[in-house]
C-alpha cells in the first residue's frame, strides 16, 4: 500500500495543475448540487415540518348553523378515523374596505371566534402581539410570516359595513389557513355568525379520496346540506410547492440541470485524467505493479483533490443555499414555515460527489488495469489509418498555412481524445446555452409581473377613508393627467365585481380605457380586447371557472346584462381577476368612473416630480410609484444567475481541463516540431487552430441543442404560458458570444500547455519526455 | 551550405560554452570547431554531456556562458523565432527515438520540414517521396509512425532530417534504439551522405560506428572535450 500511496502521492505532484483542475470541478460541482438538492428539498419538506409542528388541519369544514347545531357538531370528533377535531367556532364572512395600509386586512375577510390560539389541532402561532381577550379586539392571519415586521399594523382599527370597529391586537399566522382573521368567542356571537367552523385531522388524509372518504363518514349523523365548505390541507400544500409565482418549477430545472452537468463534467475530467496516464500506467505496469495496485493508485489520485474538492463546495454550497433560497421563495405565502433544507442534503452531497468521482475513474482504470503494460505504453500513440488518414492527406496538401492545415488535421488522427474534448464542449456550451435562455426568459417573466419604472398610478381620494375627494370628474381628471408635462400613456381602470350568468363565483373584472396596458403583451393566447363585449383572463380565471377562449358569457352587474366573448389569455395571474374595456362597463353601468389610473412617463422623466404635480393639481389624488424595478425581478435573476453562474464555471473547467490535458499530451510533438523549425508562432497557430475548430464545431452542436432544450422546458415545465417574446430569447448577439465563449475557452485551455511549450526551451521539452 | 564546404570552412565554432542545469553542470568550457564535409562522432560515457552538446549546437538550448556559431550565426543573438528559421535552413536532426511526429503518415513526417518553410504541398511532398524510395521505405509512405519498425522509422527520421539539405546533420545515438541490422544500414546511410559533402556530426556510444563513419573523434568527459583525434574512416 506505501508503494501506492507514494506513487500517487508523486503523480499528484508532478500534475499540479491537473489535481487543482479535479479539485475546483468537484468543489464548482459539489456546491451546485448542494443547491440545486436543497431548492428541491425545501419546495416541500419545510410546509410539512410548519404544519405538524402547528397539527395543521387536514381539513378546515364550515357549517351552516342553521343545519347543524353546535352539540352535533361537537360530537363528529369522536367519530371513527377522526385523530383530533376544534370546534365548533362561529364563522363570519366581512368586507372590509381599505383603510389602512395593511393588505391582509382588506377585502371580504373569515373571521372565526376561537378563545385562543392552541387548541387540539390548528395551533396558531402568534407572530407579534397578543391573542383577542375582549370584544372589539381582532388577531389577523399572515400568510407570510417572514414578510417585513410591520409594528404599525397593531393597534390599527378596521372598519366594516355591519361590524363595530376592531383593534388589531395580534398578528398569527395559521398554517391551515383556518381564518384570515380572529376575535373572542363573546365578540363572535355578537355577530350572530351563520356559519360555524370544524377543524378535523384525520388518520388517513394523504390523499383526496381519503380526506373525502373522512368527510363523507363525518357528515354521515348530519342533517344533510349541513357541510357548506371544506379545504383541504392538499390544496395548501399544493400552493406552497407551485410558489404562486410559477418560477420554481424552472428553478426546479435548473436544479436538476446543474446536477447532470456537474455529474458530466466530473465523469469527464476524472476519465480524462486516467486516459492521458495510460503511458503511466504501462510504465507502472513494467515495473511491476499489479493490476490492483494501478488502479488504486488512480483512484487515489483523483480521490483525494475530489475529497478536499467536495468539503469545501458542500461549505461553500451551505453559505449559498440561505440567501439563494430567501430569493427563490420569496412572494411565497410560506406562514411559518422556516424555508431552508435538511441537513441530508450536503450530507448526501458530501459523500456522493467523492464516490461519484471514484467511479467515474473507477471504468477508465478498469480499462487500463485489463490493458498490457505494452498496449498502454503505446496507447492513444497509435492512430489507425483509415478516414482519418484521407482527411490528413487531404489536408496537407492544402493551399494553407501548413500550421493551420496540421491545426485542423490533429483532431481527425484521434477521434477517441477528440470525442471526449468535443464532449466536454458540447455539454458545457450546451448548457451554459439553456441556462442563459432559462435566465433571461424568467427574468422577463419576473419583470412583467412588476410595474416598470416611470409608472405611476394615480388614485382617487375616498371620503369613506377620510380622504379629500378630487374637485375633478373623471374624464377630467384623465385630460390633467394627461396634460402634465413628461406622460407618455394614460390608462385609466376600475375593478367591479360582475356575476357571470350561470357561474357560482364572481369575477373582478379590470375595465379599462385609455392607451393599451403593457398587461396586452402578456396575451399568451388570443388577443388583447379591442371593443366592447370581449374579455380577457388569466387561465387560473378560466379553468376555475370551465371557460375557454372563445366561449360566451353573460354578465351580471345591478340588474342589468351585457354579452361578452372571451378574447384572450394571459401568461398567469390571479383566478379572480379578468380585464375588459370601458364600452363593456358602460353596458352594465352608464355613470361608472374609473378610480385607478395608470400613468406611464416617457424615459427619463423623474415620478417624484409628477407625482408632486399631480397633487398640487388636485389634492384629491394620490400617486404612487415604486422607484426599484422590481424586486422579484432581481431575486429570480439572482437565483437564475447563481446557478448560471455555478454552470458557466464548471463548464469552462471542464473544456479548460479537457484541452489541457490533450495539448500536454503534445507537447514532446510539440517539442520535435521546433526542433524542425517550427516558429514559436507557427506552433501557436497550429495548436490554436486545433482547438478553435473543436470549439467551434463543438458550437455548431451545442448552440442549437441548448435552444432546442430550452424551448422545450418554457414550452412544458411550469403552469406558465410564456408569450413568445419571453421564448425568443436568443438574439443574433447572445448566439455569437455563446459560440465566442465556447472557442475562447477552448483556446485559453490549449493557450496555457502551448505557449508554455512554445516558451521552454525544446532540448527542456524532448529531456522531460 | 556549398559555399562553406567548398573551402572547407569552420561550420560549427563553439567557444568556453558551459552549460549548467541548477547545480548539474552538463557542459563545462567546451571549444570546438567543425569544418564544412566534416564527419565527427562524439564519445564518451552517459551523461557526460553529449545530448547538451548537440543542443548548442542546434540552437534547442542556450548555454549559460560562452557562444556557439554556426554558418556564421551567433546563435546566442538569434531570437527563438529567428532559431526555428536557423534550424529549418540550416541543421537536420537525428534523434535515438526517431521523434515522428504519430499522427502523420510518413510521407507528410517528413514533407512537413519543407512545408514550414512555405514550400508547396506538391513539391515536398515529391521531394519527400525521392527521399524515402533513396531511403528505401518508400513503400511505407501512408504508415502512421507506430506501424513501422524501428530501422523504418529512423530511416523516415532521417529523410526528415535532410528534407531541407540542412548545412549540418546532427545524430544523436541514431543506431541506439535499432538492432544491429538496421543499425548498420542506417550507418552506411549516413556514411553515404558524408561522401557527398553532407557535414555530420554524430554521437554515439558505439566504437564501430564513430570510427567507420567520421573521420574525426571526439572523446568527451565530464561535460569536456578530453581527447580528439582522427579515425579510420571518413574523408
Ligand atoms: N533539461 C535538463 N534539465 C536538467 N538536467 C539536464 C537536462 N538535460 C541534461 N541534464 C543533465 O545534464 C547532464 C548531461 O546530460 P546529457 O543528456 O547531455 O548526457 P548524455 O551524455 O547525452 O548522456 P547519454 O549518453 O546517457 O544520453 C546530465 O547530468 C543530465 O542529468
Ligand atoms: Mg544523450
């Protein structure tokens, strides 16, 4: 074993460069898989860990209470497969207009009487301040519990139609999402709720029919029609996996991306590395090592750089993995679910990367342990004659510059060493390609969800919250708007929530007028409405509601009707919402006026400045604009890039590595070819050559299989319907500088063995041969 | 090459050249002057310098002190570009391992000593077969460097060696890797060539070869020049 140890220990030394190469591959390769393994793990397992810790409810039912009185109710937790039950708690449904600046307290809101927040199942977790203890306090649900600390939202007071006024005392959050909001018990039967709250977990309730099953057997002692709702903790669990925002699926495939090539590229240096020591290993061989001993001194060789290689990129992945995975989760509704991963991950990737590499070197050494001392002396210095040949001859009796024409006949004498520099190009280029094209397609998709900069959207002060109202009517108010120096489109909007003849949910329609909103580019099927009549909607809008482009439908709105078709579908968005124009609204409401309008500027125009503008025209708007494009823009593309980044890096190692080796190789030909008179240039030249026609034949594949890859991916992963735009993401200039990079590498990797030739002197070369 | 002949000019003047590498000294204050027709053959035991010597006088090495001329080149003077040009005009070289070039066939091995220059694919290329059938390997033309026998390939070896009717012909052991037949052959190859004006200078380990091809020993030790004195052979 000493003599093995030693053995390598020396090869290690004398190829320096090579076990540094081996070493960054592993690390580059270790720390993107420990990434790309934790975004997986954490899509999933941290919502599991949040909602046992808080025995999330399998299933949150509501009653009518006029059906089911509470006793009944009370009486289903002792019911067969029913593990744990809360309730009854009363259950109120109100609408609560905007008064303060926080978003979860506005809108049609649950709100539930529960005494606090523990209990049997649904055990609530107060984020920031206390539970309700008297009537006229209220705790809000937060669906993202690592959202800002927002201090101010305590102790603001919420108003409703119907409702006395309420104090925030608390901020939750429920992992069950068993209400939006919660009062006392006493404040609750105030109310006179209609509706009553059972929380259930059940011992079967993996999978729908079973939590049917439960609900069925449940239901079974109630007067029928009792059940008036139930979620089911699938559906919960089912949002936080597909991260609203439909990025993580790409992200998903990014993961999964990096891992292959990491895996590729390793595979390839490593065999790499034991095919150029085939000369070594027949020298060994001769000396009397046994088969057994040559391979372990291989695997020796590459082991140790893989191990080094792998602690340091499973570390380096760890410090990664927070700020990666906060970006990559972010707009995510997670409650209180810690996003992170499990400590198996870099575990795994820690003892899977050194083996992974022991095994890509492990068939090569087999090989070469098979191969007599004679064979691997001479290998790879044997071409056989053949295409090969023809081409050569071809070649050399070209009208060229005999070192381009020697250049470009090198990689036909050895298509094994060529196959695997060309491999190695090809899965970099190919996915440093799909990576860039992933990169740019989600940074378009992020950037489309923000407003862009020099937007600013103009409200119209209400009296109801104490607001000014503005001294001008509408269409006024759009001609000011529109007056103010620096505007470029005016659109003017107002929501309404429509009945759709024939449907059990409403809709929010969007009616709009003015200068189209950037929203029409964003039109993946059909088109954007032109006329009265015509409806566009995000697909969650219309597969909710069984709808499809092309199809009819009534719309209801004060008594009166208006026929529309549907036009066109969105790349995503919310399920309640759909747009149309004014001339639709004007059907269902002669006198509506917008209350929103949306003010893009032309370039350059400073916001502040129209916004201050605006006011002093008429204090009764208020503008608003965000002056950062976008923050989830930045975080996708910050994700995107890490690993873009991570992919470009292990990629160029690998050619880099590839072409090193195969030019050391030449460099006692290199050496003979001086001492014939070539000119430091021309062996230069020639080696360049070489490797640019590899590189760019490696880009003539590459290009078009990383295009094709990505379109396959934005075309199938995800629930996004990407408008072509965001598709064609390859311009003329990102193909030239993928195909650039591809030689550029390639080149700098025969550059640094060939110019070191060209610099030694040759008697140095031909005496270390 | 024929005007330094023709008065049997001093080719090769080595003056106090000294070679060191780190501590080793390879060559220690070597003078030694080589005229033009000359055969001389290098003696002396492994590792006392004679590689390092040829690689002065190739322009593959410099020395760390004295100077080396060659056809009237001070070779310490050239750049590394203008020593490929010196090498290509004026010097063929003859190694112990042939040093084929293995992913050309034989012919394009040594037509490519006279493609470096610029000369077109068609004329080297013919050049290099007269070479090879005057060699009598001519048959072998098309064989990759790994298919041919030892005495096969130094004979390609040498065809390269002369593709540009170098001024000087170095040998270094070019019967060392090659049994005695072919060892043989290839000596009277180069015994040939001397007749014709071809300057040579050999190393070699074996006796019968320095004394039946050069007219001139050159016995060295040390990294120094020990003894000279004529042959029996040569002109
Ligand atoms: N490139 C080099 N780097 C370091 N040392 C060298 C180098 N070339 C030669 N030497 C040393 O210089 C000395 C002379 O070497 P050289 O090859 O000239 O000997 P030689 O006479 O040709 O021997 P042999 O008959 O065995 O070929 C030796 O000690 C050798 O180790
Ligand atoms: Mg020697």
């Amino acid at each position: 074993m000493s003599a093995v140890w030693r053995t390598a220990r020396a090869a290690v030394a004398r190829r320096r460069v090579q076990t540094l190469l081996i070493g960054l591959v592993v690390l580059c390769c270790t720390a993107t898989a420990v990434l790309a393994l934790g975004l997986l793990d954490a899509a999933t397992t941290p919502f599991d860990r949040a909602f046992e810790h808080q025995r999330g409810a399998h299933v949150v039912a509501s009653f009518d209470a006029a059906k089911a009185n509470p006793a009944a109710l009370a009486r289903t937790a002792a019911r067969p497969g029913v593990q744990a039950a809360a309730g009854p708690f009363g259950q109120v449904v109100a609408d609560f207009p905007r008064t303060t600046d926080i978003p979860e307290a506005e809108g049609p809101l649950t709100i539930a009487g529960r005494a606090g927040p523990g209990g049997p199942v649904d055990r609530v977790s107060v984020l920031y301040g206390r539970w309700a203890r008297a009537p006229g306090e209220i705790v809000l649900n937060l669906p993202a519990a690592d959202g800002p600390r927002r201090p101010q939202a305590l102790g603001a007071r919420l108003t409703a139609p119907g409702l006395p006024p309420l104090t925030v005392v608390g901020l939750a959050s429920s992992m069950s999402r068993s209400a939006d909001a919660w009062v006392t018990p006493a404040q609750m039967a105030a109310l006179r709720p209609r509706a009553v709250q059972m929380l259930y977990r059940f011992e079967e309730a993996a999978t729908g029919p079973e939590l049917r099953a439960a609900m069925a057997a449940l239901s079974d002692g109630l007067p029928a029609g009792a059940l008036a709702s139930a979620a089911t903790h699938l559906a919960l669990r089912q949002a936080f996996a597909d991260l609203a925002a439909a990025y993580l699926p790409l992200l998903t495939v990014f993961g999964v991306l990096a891992l292959l090539v990491a895996v590729l590229i390793v595979a390839g240096v490593v065999s790499g590395a034991v095919v150029s020591g085939l000369r070594h290993i027949g020298v060994l061989k001769a000396l009397g090592f046994t088969p057994g001993q040559v391979v372990a001194v291989y695997l020796t060789m590459v082991s140790v750089p893989a191990a080094i290689g792998a602690a340091l990129g499973a570390a380096a992945g760890a410090a990664l993995a927070g700020p990666v995975l906060r970006a990559a989760f972010q707009g995510v509704d997670a409650g209180v679910a810690e996003i992170g991963f499990g400590g198996w991950v870099p575990g795994v990737c820690l003892a899977g990367m050194p083996l992974l590499v022991a095994a890509a070197a492990l068939v090569p050494a087999l090989r070469a342990r098979r191969l007599s001392a004679a064979a691997a002396i001479s290998a790879g210095s044997a071409p056989r004659p053949g295409r090969g040949l023809r081409v050569q001859r071809a070649l050399g009796g070209a009208r060229l510059p005999r070192p381009v024409s020697l250049g470009l006949g090198l990689p036909f004498a050895r298509p094994g060493r060529t196959a695997m520099t060309m491999a190695a190009i090809v899965v970099g280029l190919t996915s440093v390609t799909l990576t860039t094209g992933l990169g740019v397609t989600m940074a378009a998709f992020a950037a489309a969800d923000r407003p862009p900069a020099g937007q600013v959207g103009v409200r119209v002060g209400e009296a109801a919250f104490g607001e000014n109202a503005p001294r001008l009517d509408d269409r006024r108010i759009e001609a000011l708007l529109r007056s103010l120096p620096g505007v470029r489109q005016v659109t003017a909007k107002v929501f309404r929530q429509v009945r759709l003849a024939g449907q059990a949910r409403r809709g929010d329609i969007n009616f709009q007028r003015g200068d189209t909103s950037p929203l029409a580019a964003q039109v993946v099927q059909g088109r954007w409405f032109d006329g009265p009549g015509q409806i566009v909607a995000p697909p969650a809008f219309l597969s909710q509601r069984g709808l499809a482009v092309g199809d009819r439908i009534t719309l209801l709105l004060n008594g009166r009707r208006a026929e529309a078709r549907i036009v066109g579908r969105l790349m995503s968005g919310d399920a309640r919402f759909a747009w149309a124009s004014w001339d639709t609204l004007t059907a269902l409401d002669p006198r509506a006026s917008a209350d929103t309008y949306e003010v893009r500027l032309a370039a350059g125009v400073d916001p502040r400045r129209y916004a201050d503008a605006v006011r002093a025209a008429d204090p009764g708007l208020h503008p608003s604009f965000s002056l950062e494009t976008g923050t989830t823009a930045a975080t996708v593309v910050g994700v995107a890039g890490v690993f873009t980044a991570l992919l470009i890096a292990v990629a160029a190692l690998g050619v880099f590595n590839t072409v090193l080796l195969t030019t050391r190789e030449r460099r006692r030909e290199l050496g003979v070819l001086k001492s014939i008179g070539m000119t430091p240039r021309q062996v230069t030249v020639m080696t360049v050559t070489s490797v640019a026609a590899q590189g760019a034949a490696g880009a003539l594949i590459a290009i078009p299989a990383g295009m094709l890859a990505h379109r396959l991916i934005v075309d199938n992963v995800g629930i996004v319907e990407f408008p072509d735009a965001m598709k064609d993401v390859f311009q003329p200039s990102h193909l030239v500088a993928l195909a650039l990079a591809g030689v550029v590498i390639a080149v700098l990797g025969a550059l640094a063995p060939a110019c070191s030739a060209a610099r030694l002197t040759v008697a140095a070369v031909l005496h270390a041969e | 090459m024929s005007e330094a002949e023709k008065s049997g000019q001093v080719l090769v003047d080595l003056a106090g050249v000294r070679k060191e590498y780190g501590q080793a000294v390879a060559l220690d204050g070597v003078t030694l002057q080589i005229r033009a027709g000359e055969a001389a053959a290098v003696m002396g035991p492994s590792g006392c310098g004679k590689s390092t010597l040829l690689n002065m006088i190739a322009g593959l090495d410099r020395p760390t002190a004295g100077t080396v001329t060659v056809a009237g080149h001070d070779l310490g003077r050239l750049g590394e570009s203008a020593l490929a040009l010196f090498r290509r005009r004026h010097i063929g070289m003859i190694f112990q391992f042939f040093n084929l070039i293995d992913d050309l066939p034989a012919l394009d091995n040594v037509a490519l000593a006279a493609q470096l220059t610029g000369t077109p694919a068609r004329t080297a290329r013919a050049r290099a077969l007269d070479l090879l059938g005057e060699l009598g390997v001519a048959g072998r033309k098309d064989a990759y460097p790994a298919t041919l026998s030892g005495g096969q390939r130094q004979r390609v070896g040498v065809a390269r060696a002369l593709m540009n009717r170098p001024a000087l012909l170095l040998a270094d052991e070019p019967t060392g890797a090659l049994d005695s037949r072919s060892g043989e052959q290839v000596m009277d190859l180069l015994i040939d060539l001397n007749q014709i004006g071809q300057t040579l200078l050999i190393v070699t380990h074996d006796l019968e070869l320095a004394t039946r091809c050069a007219g001139r020993l050159i016995e060295f030790a040390d990294g120094q020049v020990v003894g000279q004195g004529a042959a029996g052979a040569g002109r």
